[in-house]
C-alpha cells in the first residue's frame, strides 16, 4: 500500500491545467495561463471553439447583449480587425469570430476536439486531477479548471415515444451541423423559452404548418436589431475602452444601468412616456435600464407587467391567443427576458397554431406526431425548445471527485455552495469559470474577471512553489451568506425559473435552489479582489510544489508544441 502511494504521489502530469470546454471561458483561460507559460490543454466535446454558439446553430440564435459589448475586451489585435455586422450578432457571424480569437491568439493546437469528460477525479496523495474522457482516455494534471458554460447540458422534456418518431428532431442546443430544412413542411415547436421564441420567428417563415406548444409564456420585448455600418463600427472601435468601462459599472455588465428614481417619482403620463421609450430602444434597456424598483416593488411591477402586456395584445390579432401569451405566474424582468423580432406577429398568420399544454396536455409522441388529451397532430418536424439544465447540470454529467473521493453531486445535493462562485471546499486545485454563486448578466465581461482571478491565484501558487489550494469551510459559508443577503427582497427569488434552480424536466430540481449571485457585478469583483489583495487568507494552501517553480515557466516551449 505504501508503495502505492508513493508511485501516485510521484506520478508524471500530462499538464499543469486541463480546462473543460472551448466557449469564451475556455479559450481566454486558456490564453492565460499559457501567458504564465504553463502547458495547458483544452478538452472540447464538440469539434470546433465557441461553446453556446458552436452548439446553439438553431435559426435565430442571436446576441441579446450588444456585440460590440459582448466580445472580448483583453485583445487589441482582434479589436482592431473584427466588424460586427450587426448590433445583435446572430449564430454564424458569432461562430467565426470566436474561430478568429482562437487562431489570431494561436489556441487550437492546444485544444483536442471531439472529446467528452466522463470522469475528473482529485488524487490527495500526488495533488493532481485525473481526467478521464468517454473514450478511455486520461490526464493528469496538476490544475482543472472547468469552463461548462451556465446553460450547456440541454434537457428533454419527460414525454413517452420522444424515440418512436419517424420524422426528424432535434433540440436546439444540439442542432445539427447540417441544418434541417423547414420549407413546406409541418413542424412543431415545444418550448417558449429565448431559444424557442428566436427559433419560432424563423421557422414560421417557411413552414407550411407551425404548431406551437407552450406550458407556460415569457415577457418579451422587442431586439431593435439593425445593421452596423462601416463608420459607425469605426466609431465603436475608436469608443471600446469607454464601452468597456462603461460595462465595468453596472450591475449586469450591460451598458445599460438602473435609473436611480423610483416610479412613484414619476406622473403616470411621465412613467408610460419613459416605458415608451424604452420599450422602442434597442436591447435590454427595459429590463436593465429601468426604474430601479421594477425588481423589488410588488405595485412597479405590476403597472410594468400591464405596460407590456398591453403591448402584447396590440400585436396580436387574437385576443385568446394574445392572453396564451401574456404570463400570468410571474412579473417582467422576474426572469430574464428573451429579446425577440416579430415574434408576437408570427401568431397572426394562418399557418400558426398555439397550444397550451397546461389545458391540453401532450400525452406522448407518435411515430407520425404529437397526441394531447384532445387530438393527435402530424408533423415532418419536431423542435424541442426546452431548455438547459442550467448552472450545475453540466457539472451533473461530469463524474467530480475531490478530496478523499467526495462527489461533487452529492456536496451540492442540497444546492450548490462556492467559494466566490469559482472553487468549492474539499476539491482543491479546481476552479470555476463562471460557476454558480458567480455573476451572471454579460457573460464575457465576468468571463475575463473570473479567467484573470483564477489565473492570478494559480501564478500565485506557481511563483511560490506551492502544490495545492482548498476553500476553507468558514469561508465557503460566509460567501453563501452574502449570497443569499443579496437575493433577499429580489421578486426574481420568488419566482420558478433556471436561475431559481427549478427545471420540471429534471428528477430533483422542482423546489427553488439558490443557485445565483443576485448582486452587483461591480461589487462581486470586489469581493473577489480583495481575497486577492489580501494575500488569500481565506484559502488554505497544501505543501511545497513537488518539482520547482522554474520547471514549471519552462513548460512554456513545451506548450508550444503540445501534439493533439
């Protein structure tokens, strides 16, 4: 047995960090820790980068956030030769930008494609991560840091004969490469979620027949999306540094932020001017550039929910259809809101078709169809819009052991508990990119904070020959403390929903979680800023690293020539 030991304490690492996945997180983390001139390597499923947007290719998918807010702040070089076509990117033009990041930066060499992490588990007696792929294949490295993604492990709804089709079908988080052809053909779309009411939009353009089943409807607004033209992308370029900045300070890392007065401040002729307008801007203005109080005050937001809900009946013929869609189990900007584009008039045409699925349930799918309680439907098509296992369901997929063989599954099977959303107690040396308990809002923006804490952490650990880093339990307590202090009188947290952990599709997420940061970006980082500043005290650091410093900065050249 001690001879056991001491050949695991003693054996070679492949690498000194494997990541997992290749989206936004993945690569910048990446980036970065070659800048310390560690040898890292990326394990990607799929067989390109981009993450959300190499999976998500259904017609539609598209920024919410601004483009030229959402890309990458960190890389002069990229900055300077992309255009954005569009203020609100779409799938493809999203896809090759992220492919430009990864070759301008040089990254795909140290990226292997087509491979799925079944197993990752911590050794305690040589501190490495054994990674272990559905294909048999392991690492060992020193550090693992995951970059899943918040909504990456996409989710089936519960329905007898889902197998038994004979058509095609698919969901949107797993749309084929090579597209599906709508034209003239009878489709049905389950889900009105952001991904379903982007997909809808599209499909209904050529669908002879759409039929559309919704348990339950979303507030959404209208994208205002329009082209960029060549001066004014010169003008974005030469305004990135204050776009950046400008993202710093607010609380969703938008470029939009709260207005500081409180709707009572306003006359209902001034409120409903202010919502006008808002409501004909572009983007999320109306979800994060509202009164303040939309979030907290029962009346605001309400007199906002029939602000909106009037909209909804304006642009529906139908006024049974347009009462289909006007959700009645939760108030605005209580969920996040799906940005859309004629989405409301796509139910205006005769080949559309809405039914709820609360009043009509689907009893199972045929091979021909759909059958509900009332009558049974044929289709050609069938596009399941259903959602993600958001937050920890891709780390579920994913067989995590910490220390002493501890499951991550079972440590979070009373709800998540994090270290300032980016490690968790009794799994040293792992570390989240954009874990639960982390800021949410515009991804890329907490994206490059959360890459720059943990690689700062890890040159930390590097320059001072240190071997491994653990969350202290005190500590992982009081985060969670904070976290909830910040959900406390937020409607949002009243409300069932991903970012509340609920997911009626999944065994065991039917009750609210807390699963979510619900604070400020600005002050998250703070918090998290000051651990460093603080020299760490709030972690616990194992040992002396077990080969010097200096061998690790000459992994540099290595990981130049890492052969995948």
């Amino acid at each position: 047995m001690n001879n056991e030991k001491s050949e695991t304490a003693n054996a070679e690492l492949d690498f000194d960090a494997i990541i997992i996945g290749a989206g936004m997180s993945g690569m910048y983390q990446l980036f970065r820790l070659r800048e310390l001139g560690l040898k890292a390597l990326v394990l990607e499923a799929g067989t390109g980068v981009g993450g959300t947007w190499y999976w998500n290719r259904y017609p539609g998918a598209r920024f919410d956030s601004e483009s030229w807010s959402y890309g990458y702040s960190f890389c002069p070089e990229v900055l300077e030769k992309w255009n954005w076509s569009e203020h609100f990117a779409g799938q493809p033009e999203i896809e090759e930008y992220c492919n430009l990041v990864a070759d301008t930066l040089d990254l795909k060499r140290h990226i292997r494609f087509s491979s799925r992490v079944a197993a990752a588990h911590f050794d305690d007696d040589s501190n490495s991560w054994r990674i272990e792929l559905t294909d048999g294949t392991s690492f060992r490295s020193r550090y693992m840091v995951t970059a899943l993604g918040l909504l990456s492990s996409p989710t089936m709804p519960r329905f007898e004969g889902v197998d038994d089709f004979n058509g095609v079908w698919c969901h949107t988080g797993e749309w084929p490469k090579e597209g599906i052809d709508f034209d003239g053909k009878r489709v049905a779309v389950v889900g009105t979620g952001a991904s379903g009411i982007q997909a809808i939009q599209e499909i209904g353009k050529t669908a002879s027949q759409l039929t559309v089943f919704q348990r339950r409807p979303n507030w959404c607004t209208p994208l205002h999306n329009s082209p960029i033209t060549d001066a004014e992308m010169e003008d974005i370029r030469a305004r990135y540094p204050k776009i950046f900045q400008r993202c710093q300070e607010t609380a969703g890392c938008f470029i939009h932020s709260h207005d500081p007065r409180s709707a009572s401040d306003l006359s209902e002729k001034d409120r409903l001017a202010f919502w006008e307008s808002l409501y004909a801007s572009p983007g999320f203005g109306i979800w994060q550039g509202n009164f303040h109080d939309i979030h907290t005050d029962r009346e605001v937001n309400r007199q906002l929910s029939d602000f909106v809900a009037e909209k909804i009946r304006q642009r529906i013929h139908d006024p049974k259809v347009a009462d289909m869609l006007i959700p009645k189990d939760h108030g605005f900007g209580t969920r996040r809101v799906p940005q859309e584009t004629h989405y409301y008039e796509v139910f205006n045409q005769d080949n559309v078709e809405l039914i709820g699925v609360l009043d009509t349930p689907i009893e199972r799918i045929t091979p021909t169809g759909i059958r509900t309680t009332e009558r049974e439907f044929e289709f050609d098509v069938i596009i399941y819009a259903t959602g993600f296992d958001a937050i920890t369901g891709s780390f579920d997929r994913i067989d995590v052991r910490g220390s002493e063989g501890t499951t991550l599954k079972d440590k979070w099977q009373g709800g998540p508990s994090t270290f300032v959303g980016m490690m968790v107690e009794d799994f040293p040396n792992m570390f989240m990119v954009m874990g639960p308990h982390g800021a949410l809002g515009n991804q890329p923006r907490s994206i490059e904070h959360n890459v720059g804490w943990i690689s700062d952490l890890i040159g930390h650990m590097e320059m001072n020959g240190l071997k491994s880093v653990r969350a202290k339990p005190e500590d992982v307590k009081a985060w969670h403390d904070f976290v909830a202090s910040k959900a406390e009188g937020l409607l949002s947290n009243e409300v069932d929903s991903w970012m509340t952990g609920v997911n009626l599709n999944v065994a065991g997420k039917e009750k609210r979680q807390l699963v979510r940061y619900s604070g400020t970006a600005p002050e998250y980082r703070a918090r998290c800023d000051a651990v460093a500043a603080g020299g760490y005290a709030e972690l616990e650091f194992g040992g002396t690293e077990l080969c010097p410093p200096s061998a690790a900065r000459g992994h540099e050249s290595a990981a130049n020539e890492t052969n995948l």
